[in-house]
C-alpha cells in the first residue's frame, strides 16, 4: 500500500552536547545507539515506577539526536527531560515549529526532489521512512508525495493504526500504563543496554512474565470507547475497559482496542462491555488476537 501519513503536528525536540548519548541512555528504554541518521528508533520514557512519561521515536542527526512525539506532550516531555540534566553537557530544544514531518509505508526509499531527511522508520508495524522537512519545504514536499502515494488523513490513520494494533499517546497510553502492558515490549525495550529510569520494573517484569493487564484487541457490533469490560462469571467483575474503537472497511466489522486484566485476557474470552453512564445497556465483546490486519494480508 503507497500511502503517506501528515506527523506534522507532532512535538519535535533536538538533543544536544556532549554527553547527550549518555543522558539519553539513561531515560530511554532503548539503546540509543540504534538511532542514526538514516534509522529512527522507538523508544519510552519511564518513571521510577516503570509508568510512561512519554512514548516517543528518535534518529540521530549529525551532532544531535531528533525527537518526536504525540502533541499532547509538548509541554511535559521537554521539562521531563530537562530534570535528569544534572551536571551533564545536554540541551533539549523545542524545534516543533521548524519542521514538518511526514511517514510513507514501504521498504523502498522514495526517490523525491530537494534534500530531505529521509530515515528507516517502523511506525505502524511494517517497513516505512520518515522524511523530515524544514516548514518552509512542506507544502512543496506535499505536492510531490502526492504524485507518488496516497494521503491517509487522520480519520483513516486512525482507523489503519487500531486495525494493527498501535497504541496511541492519550487514548492507550499515558501515565498509569507500563510499556509491556501495551505490547510496546519488542520494538521498545532492549533489555541489554543498562541503566535507566524506571529499568527495575520492567526487569521484574520479564522475569516473572506476566503483568497485570494487557491491551487487547476485540470485536463487537456495539463496542464504544470508554465502555467497562465485565466477566461473565456470577460475580460480574470488572476486568477491564475500551480504548479506541473503528469500523473496519477492510473487515467488515467494529473493531476495538482495550485494556483486559490477567486471567480474562486469553484470545476467544467473551465478556460483556457496559458504558457508565448507562450501566443497563450491555453489549457483547470477544477478545480476538492483535493485530487485526498484518502487512501480509493485503498482499495479493
């Protein structure tokens, strides 16, 4: 599928200094030094307890590291990282409004006029490139993307991002998640670079191998955002509750995204989902398996 995504409005942070790939060893939970200047990286930003302060994906870019995030983070994630900087030569710089950022799925580099920043990037579980812009080049670079790929806008990108199982920052993710617990263990986490904030959680965690809650996928003709999950045992217990919900051309069916706690999580549970404000309406709910669509399936 040729398609390219607008990222534009995401927050966008420069990394600077000497000791700036030491600094973000210790707060990222990724090896920084996967990060060059033809590979973004995806990476989360812990507390002490192992919760999200920020969900995030970096590249490097000559002396300096290029950050970007979800926009609902613009006035945390800087100050978040600007409290670890003790004694070290770091600068984090809000550059949000001097660049455009725009996503293409595909494995082949795009052949485009002008000097872009072009990187690997795997945001949406497949092969794709970020291509970062000055603004001043956006609308330029829009016209010849156009020519090439299709535009996903954002109702689309919404709906392709919950069909493969992508967490979103406020919606999935925030503050009271821990990463495993939203399936951003294996493209997050490397277990073997060291030290940082928040490491000594998601340590216990993959020695034990089991946390308390797990995001899910499920299906269900009624399924709303917010709705509570609810056991079908006598004692009616609350297991869990809806993130993000779509309808899937594709599959022809309401798809959700959800957080279901451990022992009620396996693939073909059925529970019941309720909303709050109407505990009376009660609808079916299935837990299927993540993603709902792969790369593979649309391939002929």
């Amino acid at each position: 599928m040729k398609l390219f995504f607008d990222l534009s409005s995401r927050i966008k942070l420069r990394v600077t200094g000497a000791d700036r790939e030491r600094f973000l060893q210790g707060q990222l939970t990724n090896d920084i030094r996967k990060a060059t200047e033809t590979t973004t990286i995806e990476a989360c930003v812990l507390n002490a307890r192992g919760k999200l302060n920020a969900h995030l994906f970096i590249a490097g870019e000559g002396g300096a590291f290029l950050i970007d995030a979800a926009s609902e983070l613009r006035d945390s994630l800087l100050p978040r990282l600007e409290r670890y900087i003790i004694a070290d030569d770091v600068k984090v710089e809000d550059v949000s409004d001097r660049f455009a950022i725009f996503h293409l799925l595909g494995e082949t580099t795009p052949n485009l006029p002008g000097e872009f920043e072009v990187r690997l990037a795997n945001r949406f579980a497949e092969p794709g490139h970020d291509i970062w812009s000055a603004v001043e080049q956006r609308d330029e670079l829009v016209r010849e993307l156009s020519r090439q790929f299709t535009f996903c806008d954002a109702d689309r990108a919404e709906v392709f991002r919950i069909e493969r199982g992508i967490p979103r920052w406020d919606r999935e993710l925030n503050e009271e998640i821990i990463p495993v617990e939203a399936n951003l263990e294996t493209q997050t986490i490397d277990y073997d670079k060291g030290c940082y904030v928040g490491q000594e959680v998601i340590s216990r965690m993959k020695m034990s191998g089991q946390s308390n809650k797990r995001l899910c996928g499920l299906i269900g003709a009624k399924l709303e955002a917010g709705m509570r999950l609810i056991a079908k045992t006598p004692e009616a217990k609350d297991v869990g509750w809806i993130t993000s919900v779509a309808e899937s051309d594709r599959l022809k069916k309401r798809i959700a995204l959800g957080f279901v706690k451990r022992g009620f999580n396996s693939t073909g549970t059925k529970l019941r989902a309720i909303a709050p404000p109407n505990p009376e309406r009660v609808v079916e709910a299935e837990i299927v398996d993540l993603p709902f669509i792969r790369p593979s399936d649309l391939r002929p």
